[in-house]
C-alpha cells in the first residue's frame, strides 16, 4: 500500500514537471511570436513608439534566433500534434523571415550612382576585406588584435578652454593600412554621451580593413553651442590632416562619420568647408573631407521643431513625464554622461532649448545649423542610414536632402530599413541583421569613394 502511495505521489511530481515543462515552452514560442510580431508594429503615436523602441531594437538584433525558436515551435507542434504551437511558430515564422527578406532586400542605389559596374572598379587588392557578397553574413568580421591609443590630446574646446580627447584605433600589425581614415562623432541629442561608448565592434571591424579610426568626444550643450561643436569636430580633422603621415594616411581620405546627434554634427562640419562660423578659432586650415556617412541624422531642425510638438506635444507639456525626465537626467548625471550644469526643466523640447528659441522667433539661426540648407555641388560623397520607424521621424527631411543632393549633383547614398527603429546599430552590431547590413554598405561606400572616384 505504502509503495502504491509513493509511485502515485511520484507519478503526481512527474505530470507536474511535464505540465510546467509544456507551459513554459509554451510562453517561449508565444514570446517569439510576439516578439516577430511587434518588428512589424509601425506606430503613429509618439508615445507608442518610445514604448515599443526598445523591444524593436531588441527583436531585430535577433531576429535570426527568432526564425529558429519559431521552426522548433512548427517542429515540436508537429510532433506533439499540438496545434498551439504550430500556429504560433508558423505566424512567427512567417513574420520574421518577412522582416528579414525586407532588411537584406538589395538596394539599386550603388548602381545608380556609380554604375553597374562598380565591383570591377574595387581593386583586386582590397575586395577580400569587403564583407561578404552574400545578402548577410552570420558575424561581424572584427579582429581583437587592433591598436589603440587612448586620450589622445587632439586640441581645446572654443567654448570652455578644456581639452579636446580621441581614441584611435590602429589597423593590426599584420594588416597593412589602406592610407584612409575615418573620424567618428557620437550621438547623444547633443547633450549626452561620449567617445568609446557602444561602437568599438564597427571600429575593430574598420581597423581590420586597414582604416585609422578617430573616436572624439566633443562638448556638449549646455557647455558648448552646436557652433562649438562643429569646430571641434573640424579640429579633430585639421588634426588628422596635420599628423597623417605619423598614421600612413592620405589626408585628402578622411571621411567623417556619425550617429544621431553625432551625424548631424559630421554632415553639418562636412557641408561647410572654410566657414566662418564654423572654423575652429585661429585655424584656417584645410577642412575638406573625403565622404560623410551618418546614421539618423537630423538634418532640418525646423521640421524636427515642428515634429516635436507635432508628435510628442502633449508628453512634453506633461508635469508628470517632465517629472520622469528630469529624474532621469539626474542620474545620468550621475553617471557623467550629462554635463552636471543641464537643467532639462519643463520643456522637453530639446531644439528648443538649444536654439534659443522656436523657428518663428530665430528662423536664421534653425536655418544656419540644419545640414539641407547647406547643399551645394562641391558638397563630399554623402551616405545615409535611416530607420521608416524612427519615433523622431527623421525620414521625410532625409528623403529631401537625398532630392536636394541628387540635384546638386553630389553622389549620394540613401538606405532607409523597413521596420527599423532609431539606434539600430548601438545594440549588439556583431550580430544584427540590420546593423550587419548597413555596415557592409558602409564598406562599399568607403571602399568606392577613397579609390575609385
């Protein structure tokens, strides 16, 4: 009888721990689903798109990992013959191969602006360092051996006096240099952040093809002025330029590269060579670059002023949300990414604030300091990454500047994801398909303007 009793108390434990078993791959494949799911939410709001902007960043990084959960749910359904999980791996399934087919879908732009046969003109010697031919490649190639120097000293900040630092990474010793350079600006909304934050996968990846790689931190606002800024980043450079042939480079092949904040900042400093406004004080040197590539960039803060208080209206006037960013703001302070003097107050409009004033009131200075009001012929080759689903949407005006460039005659390269939230390439780049993509075109794009035009 007692042995009965112990093989029922044991055959209860076991149900049990199948039971738990199945319910919990049971929430495993619904969460792939609904992760492949929320890729293809395209919000209007601007609330909804904060909300869901992580999640997005996060299921598009692994989005390859998803189309496998999804398969072993359709599998293990099969098997079991349990319609729940066939269901949701063949919706999962289905959504997340669509999302990737339409991320890795080939661009016309490269044909269109350097011809058709623009994979002839790579020369022979560089072709291997290119990422693969293939539509996606399963890693970023990144070697770890690659130099670094870290603080280096590069010039002072016009606004405050303190010095101006840049990390450079050096290609490996065994790699030869390909005598280019790339100086990259990071984002932030102007007013936080700094060098050596998120990016060093891309720029191992750069170092390994032979590129000298400029890492800057520039002064941020409320310190610093977009002016300021701009200065800066022509002083990093002027700098280069100075000492290029300490660091095997042709100074004639810097390309200024950017995120966010950060691309901004390199369109605006690339589009405006000799400006008074811009140039660092007592410098009057060569401040011409190669090519600019950016990520996101705004590029007509008049239309991101009118966006703002379009979209986020009601959430920047509202007394509880100033709340939360204010709190916010205080411990990133903490943490040093924000200058200890910003006060973020009651107006979350950040263009506001910076500018002095709305569009009405200053529309010369919103004029002066948007990168589409300075489009001109001798403007460098420019390439652009944007995101359809940026909660700051930053499409329209790029999709302008695009117009504006082509009929300047400048060679342009504009790649907009499906899907794609902003910061898509901050969150695991070694493996994000999206990431992944706009790298390799990035590389093509470098590869084609330093030895081919």
């Amino acid at each position: 009888m007692i042995k009965t009793i112990t093989t029922f108390t044991k055959s209860q434990a076991v149900i049990k721990v199948r039971r738990g078993l199945y319910n919990l791959l049971t929430l495993y494949f619904l969460s792939s689903a609904l992760a492949s799911f929320i890729l293809h939410l395209h919000p209007q709001r601007g609330f909804t798109s904060l909300i869901i902007w992580i999640p997005k960043v996060v299921a598009a990084t692994f989005t390859p990992v998803l189309m496998l959960i999804n398969l072993i749910s359709i599998a293990t359904g099969f098997l079991r013959r349990d319609w729940k999980w066939i269901a949701s791996g063949v919706i999962g399934a289905g959504l997340s191969t669509h999302y990737f087919y339409q991320i890795q879908r080939p661009a016309p732009a490269f044909d269109e602006v350097f011809g058709r046969s623009w994979r002839e003109r790579v020369p022979a010697r560089l072709r291997p360092s290119l990422l693969p031919q293939g539509r996606w490649t399963m890693l970023l190639r990144a070697p770890k051996n690659v130099r670094r120097q870290m603080d280096v000293v590069i010039g002072k900040s016009p606004a405050t006096g303190k010095e101006l630092l840049a990390n450079i990474w050096l290609p490996p010793e065994e790699i030869p240099s390909n005598r280019a350079a790339v100086i990259y600006v990071h984002g932030g909304a102007w007013v936080y952040g700094d060098k050596d934050n998120t990016q060093r996968p891309a720029f191992r990846h750069l170092a390994g093809q032979g590129y000298v790689v400029m890492d800057v931190a520039y002064t941020l606002w409320p310190d610093s002025d977009i002016p300021h800024m701009v200065q800066e980043v022509k002083q990093a450079v002027l700098w280069l330029k100075r000492h290029s042939e300490h660091y095997d480079i042709d100074p004639e092949h810097i390309t200024l590269s950017g995120a966010s904040a950060g691309g901004h900042l390199a369109m605006l400093a690339a589009y405006t060579p000799g400006n008074p406004i811009f140039q660092p004080p007592g410098d009057d040197g060569d401040d011409a670059v190669r090519a600019v590539i950016a990520y996101y960039p705004p590029v007509d803060f008049r239309a991101m002023y009118y966006d703002l208080e379009t979209v986020f209206g009601g959430m920047i006037r509202d007394r509880r949300i100033t709340f939360l960013a204010n709190q916010a703001a205080n411990a990133l302070k903490k943490m040093g990414y924000i200058p200890p003097n910003y006060q973020m107050g009651d107006d979350l409009n950040i263009v506001r604030q910076m500018l002095g004033g709305s569009p009405d009131e200053i529309p010369e200075i919103y004029d002066l300091l948007s990168p589409i009001n300075h489009v001109d012929p001798r403007d460098p080759p420019t390439q652009i990454f944007q995101g359809e689903d940026d909660f700051f949407r930053l499409a329209p005006p790029l999709r302008e500047l695009h117009r504006k460039l082509q009929r300047s005659g400048v060679p342009v390269i504009y790649i907009e994801f499906p899907y794609t939230p902003h910061g898509f390439d901050l969150f695991l780049p070694q493996i994000s398909p999206v990431a992944l993509r706009s790298f390799r075109e990035m590389d093509r794009f470098l590869h084609l303007v330093n030895y081919t035009l």
